[in-house]
C-alpha cells in the first residue's frame, strides 16, 4: 500500500466493551485516558502518538462496540469511524482489534465485520493472562494462519506483547492484511446488488460490498444515512425488498449475519482454540452469588456505602486540620506585611487566604471519595451496583444502562451525563441525562462536611455525623426516581427497557491507576479552585467590603466609645461596615425568597453565588465572616463563626442564624440543587440548550422546595419535642 510520506498512519483501536483498549491506548502513547473494569467506560474518540520500530502511527481509541449494528451514540462513533464519515476523517489505513482472550469467538464476531469494511488488521489477544488462569489455551500462530492476519499475545496491563504488536502492525499496514471473508451464500449476494442498484437509482454514493450487507443487516443503519439516501424518500421499501430476497431463500434477515458469521468462526478457530475440559465454576461466579442476591446483595451495598461515607467523614479529620493550620498561618503570616493597606489586606486575607483557602480544607474527603469510587469501578463492583439499582428502581422508566452514568455522577456529573451515551433509546438516555445531575457529586462534599461538622456532630455525636453523610447522598437519587418517573409517565412516554450489561469479572485494582484518578482529580479541584472560585470570591469580597464610608466608623466609635474596650469597637464597626455593604443590601433584598427556607441574607447570598459552582458557597460565607470580623481576632475557623451568628433584625432578631433545620435545609438546597456552570454546558451538548435549561429550572424548584419543607418539618420537629 502506498502511503503519502507526510501523513501519518492512523492506526485505530476497536474492540468489544472492556477488552483493554483504553489500558492499550494508555501504554503506546503515554496518554492517560480513563479506564475502569466495566463497559462502556469510553464514549469518545481519543487519538495520540505512538513510536514503533523507528515507524510513527497516530493511535486511535475508539468506544467498545459489539458489533458494527451500532444503536447508541457511542457505538456510533466506532461505525462511524472506521467508515470514514466521521467528522470528515478518512477510514483508519489499519485496524488492531483487541479481543478478549478468555471470550475469542463471541469477540472475533466484531473483527469479522470490520475485516468486511476492508480494513487491514491485526489481532491483539489481549488478556491472556487471565485466560490462562482459566485454562484457556490458544496458539496464537495457527490462529494467526487460519483468520489470515496477524495475532498477537498481550497482558496491555503489564505491557506485554507491545513490541510484536509493534511489528504485526507495520506488516498489516504494508502488506494490507485481510481477514478470511464469511463465505456468504448466494442469496445475500442477490441481495446486495440489489440495493446497490436501488442505491444508484436514488442517486446515493456508490457503496462497497461490506457497507451494502451493513444496510441489509441492520434495522437502523447509520451507514445509509451516510451514503447521501435523499432526505424526503423512504428507504424501508427498498430494504424491505432487499431482506425479502434472503427471506425467499429461507435466511431470516435478522439473524442470518450471526449465524453465518459464527458458524465461520468456529470453523476457523477451532483448532487454534481449546477450552480445559471441566469447567470450574471462576471466582467471579462464586462471589457474584452473593452479590448480587436480591436479599444479600443489596445488603451488601447498603452497608458498604455506609462505610464508604463514615470513612470520609473520619478518615479525613486529620488531614483537613492540617491543611486548615496551614491557611490560617498563611493568612497570620500575610496580614501585617499588608496592613498599610486596609483594604488589600482584607481582600488578601478574608478574600483570597480566607474564602478560597476554606474551599481547599475539604481536599482529603474529595480524594477519599475517589479513591472508593475508582476502587468500586476497578473491581468490577460497579457493574453489580449497576444490576442492584437496575432490579429496584428498572420500573421508574430508568434504563438498565441509566444506572452507570447515575452511579459514575458520584463522583461528578459531567463525565455521567457523557456516559448516558451507552444508551440507545434515545429517551432514556435523556431521561438519565436529567437524572444523572441530581446525584451527590464530590463538589457537594465540602457543603455537607461544613453543616455536619458545626451543627450534627455538636448534637449528635459522630456516629450519627457519618451517617448523615450517607443520607445526603441518598437524598438526590431518591428524588431522581420519582422524577424519572414522572418525566417518563407525562413527557417522554420511554417503555422500560431490560438490562443489557455484562458483568465484567472482579479484578484486582491496580494502585496506579486509583492514585493517577485521586491525582488527577485532586488537580482539577485546585485547578478550580484558582479559577472560577477565586473570581467568585474576589466580586463578593468587593461587594462585602465597599462601600466604605467614614461616618459609619465615627458613629459607631462615638456610641461605644464608653465601652472603653477597643477591640469589641473595632468589631461592632467591622459588623457595621458589613450591614451596609452592596452585598448586604443585595442580600436583604433576596432574602425573602428564602425566608421560608430559614436562610438569612448571608445564605441567601451564599447559595445565589454559588450557581457557576457549588463550592463558592464556602468561600462566600469566609470571605463574609472573614470581613464581618476583626482579622487579628484569635483566629477562628469558619465553622464556629458559623455557631456564633445572630440575627440582627426581623422576627428571629437575637436567634441563631443556623440551627440544625437550617443546616439541613442548607444541604437539601445544595443536594437537589443543579449549581453548576460546566454540567449545564455538558447538558446542553449532549440534549440541547432547551433540555439543559428544564434540567436547570426543575432541579433549582425542587432544591427550594425541598429546602423549606426541611426547615419547616425541622422546626415544627423542634417545638413538639422540647
Ligand atoms: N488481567 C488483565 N486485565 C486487563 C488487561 N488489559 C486491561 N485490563 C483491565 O481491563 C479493564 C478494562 O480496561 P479498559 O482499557 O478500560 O477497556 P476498554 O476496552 O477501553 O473498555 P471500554 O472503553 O469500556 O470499551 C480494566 O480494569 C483494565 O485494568 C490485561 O491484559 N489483563
Ligand atoms: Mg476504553
């Protein structure tokens, strides 16, 4: 084959789910694309570098797809690819398909129908070591001799193989390695000249043979919507004629591609492949009896999340107190070098030091949190939570596959609501993009540990603390149930669906790949945290501190000056300086929204900032107490400014701002809340501005909703058990 000498060879990575591709990926080029032991973990096209034997390749990852019938978005994307209609790419020059070891046939049924798009090959046998285990034995070159193309022994893990797959590749590339055709009958031939004359007389591109029988083949093609088929006609009478010509020769269209391709492969693996004659039942099996039990299982899951969130909240303590020494020596250290400049060292010191420092404090939980969740999605339990929630709430209208991205969202929305591309309906897929939100992600961490901490721990103890936690978490998903519910009942009209998803087998995790997850995601939360939360914090420093006019000093000084104590002045002036601030005045006049809800000005101006990101309500509420008190006050921590402040006016004047109702209403809010800029971008993206915006309205209604009837059901709570 002849290649321009300035292109690079592209090279893609195509495979069934969770063969190793992304691990494979990962090694050749250095990238570090997410892995994790269930399928469908990537849904986009990724393309790197890769160096070979003095050759260069551009490497393609591609989704996992199980075959080339491709009914959801992401499967889409693999079709689309190696068709060369993606977003006007040409075809990849060669293919490497990654095949399970353990599973050669059922994975081989993939690579048959990428060999008939005519792409040259090479099969990676990836895997093998756990084929081996299961005494599996394959020879790898009498495979190779009877598909006709190159195969290759890999453990993409340990990195073994990578050299021959190297060489195999560059042989396939040059010498255009075919797989063995199916030897197709008569009667699909017949066929498929006769769409390919229908075709021509529509004026459609002229096809190869391999995409006409993908037309015959799949109910919904996406290769004729590709072929430029005229937008007004109608292609169902042409296809119906089409199958009727395998139909007359007693081939039923919809499985005689299965049958003709398995039958072939069988015969071509046959001798290469042989399985141990008595099958022991594997670990997998054996653990999965009790996982994923109606009864155990569940159980299992309940009390290992309890765990999960009574780690975090205990673990983290330590941690989190250094960090908080840290930031408040920083701001110690920092305030007298800036004192001849009262106002840049407040905006140093209460602004940046305080408000975002008190963001960052909540560091270790969010790590903590990722470690289980990498943990979780690494073993392969991820799937069987998948399974569990599947069997208790399928009937919501919820695909089965909803349940990943809706697991996945724990740890943040934006790659959940990416993953609802697994799922074909595209109903369902929307209804999971609308649910996936209202799962506690890790940036809603810091509001709940900032609430338990100084309101359910002081009057609760620390077990219940943990425990709250835990029902904060449960809190979104058992609103997201009724509202899929309802949005399939009255909107979208979806039809439940059953649950396609392989299990994978439990794996060991590599630390590795959990410390790289923890470390990327500690990056983007500091990341995050210089950016749009120190934006945030310095517009609500500016609007807490200004105005500043001199009589408000002088009145104040001249009303206490017979307290003769200069420190308790400087306070009520600071106090007075905040009560007339933009911030105050903006905040008193939003106020009454959520009166009902118990939230003062501050809150309420806390929870309003925090709509481009949650955790600026951290950094709100130091920055206001930061400016609100003296700087040189023995320095105290956001928490017992928390517990300290009053209500100045109204009908609560001299009450506690935060009670524990307020503090629950406060993490409702937040919980139910949609507070965040970047999943609303990815909603639009993936459904459109108009399904992003109901996401936006119906999750900020029901946070408010859900906020006041806390603070009320709280406080009639209170009065009738003192
Ligand atoms: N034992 C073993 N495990 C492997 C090997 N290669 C990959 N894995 C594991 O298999 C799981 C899936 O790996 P991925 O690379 O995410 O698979 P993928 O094919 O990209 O999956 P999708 O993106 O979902 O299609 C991970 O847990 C890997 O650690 C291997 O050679 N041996
Ligand atoms: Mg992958």
């Amino acid at each position: 084959m002849s290649k321009d000498k300035t292109r690079r060879v592209r090279i893609a990575l195509v495979g069934n789910p969770n063969t190793g591709k992304t691990t494979l990926f990962n090694r050749l080029t250095g990238a570090r694309q997410k892995i994790g032991n269930y399928p469908g973990v990537t849904v986009e096209k990724k393309s790197g570098p890769w160096e070979s034997g003095g050759r260069a390749f551009t490497l393609v990852d591609l989704p996992g797809t199980y075959s080339l019938a491709a009914s959801s978005p992401d499967e889409r994307v693999a079709l689309d690819f190696l068709a060369g209609h993606l977003d006007g790419e040409e075809k990849p020059d060669a293919v490497v398909c990654v095949v399970d070891a353990s599973n050669v046939v059922r994975n081989l049924f993939l690579a048959s129908q990428v060999a008939d798009l005519g792409l040259p090959m090479v099969i990676a046998l990836n895997m093998a070591d756990a084929a081996d285990r299961a005494g599996i034995t394959i020879d790898p070159t009498l495979l190779s001799r009877c598909l006709g193309v190159p195969v290759v022994r890999m453990v993409a893990t340990k990195g073994e193989g990578i050299d021959a797959l190297g060489h195999a590749v560059a042989q396939a590339v040059d010498h255009g390695a075919l797989m063995a055709q199916v030897p197709w009958p008569e009667a699909v031939d017949r066929a498929v000249k006769y769409l390919a004359a229908g075709l021509e007389k529509e004026g459609a591109s002229l096809l190869a043979p391999g995409e006409l029988r993908r037309i015959l083949f799949d109910p919904r093609s996406a290769v004729l919507e590709r072929a430029g088929w005229p937008a007004g006609s109608d292609p169902a009478p042409l296809l119906g004629a089409a199958r009727d010509v395998l139909s007359a020769a007693g081939w039923h269209p919809l499985s005689a591609e299965a049958l003709l391709r398995y039958e072939h492969l069988g015969h071509l693996t046959a001798a290469a492949v042989s399985f141990p004659e008595k099958r022991r039942r594997s670990p997998t099996e054996r653990l999965d009896t009790v996982l994923t039990h109606r009864v155990w299982g569940l159980a299992v899951f309940v009390l290992m999340m309890f765990v999960v969130f009574q780690s975090i909240y205990r673990w983290a303590g330590p941690f989190m107190e250094a960090i908080e020494a840290v930031v408040a020596h920083v701001g110690e250290l920092v305030a007298p070098w800036l004192a001849p400049w009262p106002a840049l060292q407040s905006l140093v010191v209460d602004g940046v030091v305080g408000g975002v420092g008190g963001v960052i404090i909540f560091l270790p939980q969010i790590l903590i949190l990722f470690f289980f969740i990498a943990l979780l999605e690494d073993t392969g339990y991820m799937a069987r939570g998948a399974f569990l929630m599947d069997k208790m709430f399928g009937w919501c209208g919820l695909n089965g596959k909803s349940f990943v991205p809706m697991l996945s969202s724990y740890a943040c929305a934006i790659p959940g609501v990416l993953a609802a591309r697994t799922i074909e309906d595209p109903r369902a897929r929307l209804t999971t993009i609308l649910a996936s939100p209202l799962m506690s992600c890790s940036a809603r961490l810091p509001v709940y540990t900032l609430m338990i901490g100084a309101f359910i721990e002081p009057s609760f103890g620390a077990g219940l603390a943990g425990g709250m936690l835990f029902a904060m978490h449960v809190v979104g998903l058992a609103v997201a149930i009724p509202v899929a519910w309802t949005v399939n009942k009255f909107v979208l009209h979806t039809r439940p669906q059953p649950f396609l998803l392989e299990m994978p087998p439990y794996r060991l995790p590599r630390l590795r790949d959990i410390f790289w997850r923890m470390w990327e995601r500690a990056r983007e939360f500091l990341v995050r945290a210089g950016t749009v939360i120190v934006a945030m914090t310095i517009v609500i420093w500016a609007l807490v501190y200004f105005p500043r006019p001199a009589d408000v000093r002088e009145r104040v000084t001249a009303d206490l000056s017979v307290l003769n104590d200069n420190s308790a002045i400087d306070r009520a002036v600071d106090a007075a300086y905040l009560e007339q601030s933009y911030l105050a005045r903006a905040g008193r006049a939003l106020q009454p929204v959520f009166d009902p809800a118990g939230f003062d000005w501050k809150i309420t101006v806390g929870v309003l900032a925090s709509f481009p990101a949650r955790e600026v309500i951290i950094s709100t509420l130091g920055t206001i107490y930061g400016v609100g008190h003296d700087a040189d006050e023995d320095s105290d921590d956001l928490r017992s400014a928390l517990t300290r402040d009053f209500w100045t006016h109204g009908p609560r004047a001299g009450h506690p701002v935060f009670t524990v109702p307020v503090a629950l209403a406060v993490m409702v809010f937040f919980a139910l809340c949609l507070q965040c800029g970047a999943t609303v971008a990815v909603m639009a993206k993936e459904a459109g501005w108009r399904w992003a915006l109901f996401g936006f309205a119906y999750m900020t209604a029901l946070a408010w909703l859900g906020a006041v009837l806390t603070f009320q059901l709280g406080t009639l709570w209170l009065e009738w058990s003192s």
